[in-house]
C-alpha cells in the first residue's frame, strides 16, 4: 500500500429537518388543536483515531465526505427521526486543521480518540411547541438549522519516540534492521528510503522504543529538493533525534563535517522547534576507518564540528556499538517520560 500523510478532505453535515404546522382533525375531535412535531437532527460528521491504520491513502481519492438531513416532523405529534452520524477512522497521530482559515480542529493521537468536524443541523419546532391560553391555533414553526460544511487538511505525524536524520546513504535504514526487526529497504544508492519506516526497539522484556526513519535529506530541503522535507513532520513528536553521519564516504570529494552542518541548517530552516530537541551524533561506518585511526578520525571530526552534546560511534552494518546505543537511548527516553 501506497504511503500517502497528507489529504484535503470536504465535509457536508446534514440539515435539520423543518418542524411541521398541523392540527388534530379527528372525528368527533373538533377544534383537535396543533400536533406538529420537530424536525430530525441532520447528520454529524467525526473523526476517530484507529491504530490499526496507518496511512491516509482513502482520503486521496473520497474527498467528499457529506451526511443525511434530518426529517421533517410531521402531524399527529410525529418527530423527524435525525439522521445517522458519519465516523472517519483516520491513523493515530492525525492533525487535523481548517484549510481555509488554518485553525487547528483536532490531534488525535490515541486510539479510539474521537473529534467532531462538522455539527449536523438542529431540526426546527412544529407548531405544537407555539399554543398558548392565548393562541389556540398556533401557524407558526421554526426553520431548521443547516449542517457546517467545510474543507480540512489531514496531515499524519508518526508517533515514534526516536528519530533518524542523515543524508542519503549515511545508514540509517541499516541502523534501524541491526536494532530492531524492521526491514527498510538497503542498498549502494542514495534515497533507497522513499517512505518513513518505523522500527521497535525492545532492550528488555517490558523496555522498548520506537524509532522512525524517514528519506535523507540534502541541502535545500527545507525548499523543496529531495524527498526527506516532506515527512520531517513524522520528526515533530520525538523526545530524541538521532543525526547520523557516514564518517568514510565512497565518494572522494564529500565532506562529513560539511554534510553534517547542512543538515542542521536544513533542520532549522524547516522548524525552530524541531532544531531544538535533543539530538545526538551518531558516527557511522566506523568499520571502514583503519582500526589504528579509528580514534583520531573520530575526535577530528567531533572536533571540527565543534559539537558539544552526546555523540557515539558506531558500525550499523556490523552492529558495533548499537546494542550499548540502544539502552542510552532507552534510558533517556524514560527519563523523559517521567520528567513528562
């Protein structure tokens, strides 16, 4: 199934049905006064999160999305019945907002989490509701309420407790195979990764993590090039990223320091908040540097990226060092919760 975290959706709530002008005419019963029930609610039109789906690929093609009007009342004390709700199961992590105005409308992010997007119409009043001591033969009825219509944008935001940053082919779909049992697609090319795959961490039998990995980035993502901009929202969630860098690239002229650097501008560029969270280095393909210089490439290139947080060195595709990453971050992310 195709991955698709964004949609553009119309919803029609239904009108309420009229309230009905009647009048008791039985035989025997003249003079009967009115009998004229209410109209029938209109349709209601929510949102309900559901974890067992995990893209928004049916609201690519059903768009229109529009509930039943309520009934007209009718005589004899006869109510509209009102019309059956409509429920949209969309993934958990679903942001909802106003297309036109902007305003948010809903975060689901539990299952079973429900949100109304558009009210229904409330049925008018029949006559029956108007008779008083002083008028017995009320004509009058209220006009029903029309349903709220409106568009709204889906945008879905992975709920992953760990996320991968990188260039293409800095390793982070092998990362995520050597710790978890995900099985991203691997290969000797760049952007071999075109949709966020999610992978859990267990470090323990009652201790786990998930972790997200989405396209790499390149310089000028945050303008639109490359594939990696457009789900850096998946990030927006994350208690920890995880900034990978190939630290012995094949290509001669490549600069991890410089890579590196683009992608922390990138990541400031695209939002202010998502450059601040916690975010650890992580040095990769450390199996590809002379185990005699392993150290000193490792420190030069802390060095020159003049980074003072946390960093670990690691070798995805041999697993070297991953297991000891695994239960930092483990420790971080409860400390988090907690803190939380």
């Amino acid at each position: 199934m195709k991955f698709i975290d964004e949609a553009i959706i119309e919803v029609h709530a239904g009108d309420g049905g009229s309230g009905a002008v009647s009048f008791r005419r039985e035989k025997y019963i003249p003079r009967g006064g009115p009998d004229g029930g209410d109209g029938g609610r209109g349709g209601s039109i929510f949102a309900i999160a559901d974890r067992n789906i995990n893209t928004l690929v049916d609201y690519r093609f059903a768009r229109l999305h529009r509930a039943k009007n309520g009934e007209r009342g009718g005589g004899a004390d006869c109510y509209g019945a009102g019309a059956a709700d409509i429920y949209l199961r969309v993934p958990v992590g679903t942001v909802i907002n106003d297309l036109e105005s902007g305003q948010p409308v809903a975060d689901l992010n539990l299952h079973e989490q429900v949100a109304l997007l558009a009210k229904g119409g409330k049925g008018g009043l029949g006559n029956i509701h108007f008779k008083s001591s002083t008028n017995r033969a009320p004509r009058q009825s209220t006009p029903a309420e029309p349903g709220e219509s409106r568009k709204l944008k889906l945008e879905l935001k992975i709920l992953a407790d760990v996320g991968l940053l990188g260039m293409p082919n800095a390793g982070k779909s092998t990362f995520i195979r050597a710790v978890s049992s995900a099985r991203p697609k691997v290969a000797d090319y760049p952007f071999t990764t075109l949709q966020p795959h999610l992978g859990v961490v267990r470090v323990d039998t009652d201790r786990s993590f998930v972790v997200a990995d989405i396209p790499g980035l390149i310089e000028g993502a945050a303008e639109g090039a490359g594939l990696g901009h457009q789900f850096l929202r998946h990030l927006q969630r994350t208690h920890l990223l995880l900034h990978l860098v190939d630290i012995a690239p094949f290509d001669p002229d490549s600069d991890p320091v410089k890579d590196a650097n683009a992608i922390i501008q990138e990541l400031k560029k695209y939002d202010e908040a998502l450059h601040k969270k916690p975010r650890w280095l992580i040095v990769n393909k450390i199996d590809l540097v002379d185990s005699k210089q392993q150290q000193k490439t490792i420190d030069r290139f802390i060095k020159s990226m003049r980074w003072k947080d946390r960093y670990f060195a690691i070798s995805a595709i041999t697993g070297n060092g991953c297991k000891e990453l695994s239960f930092e971050i483990m420790k971080f992310i409860e400390s988090q919760k907690i803190e939380g």
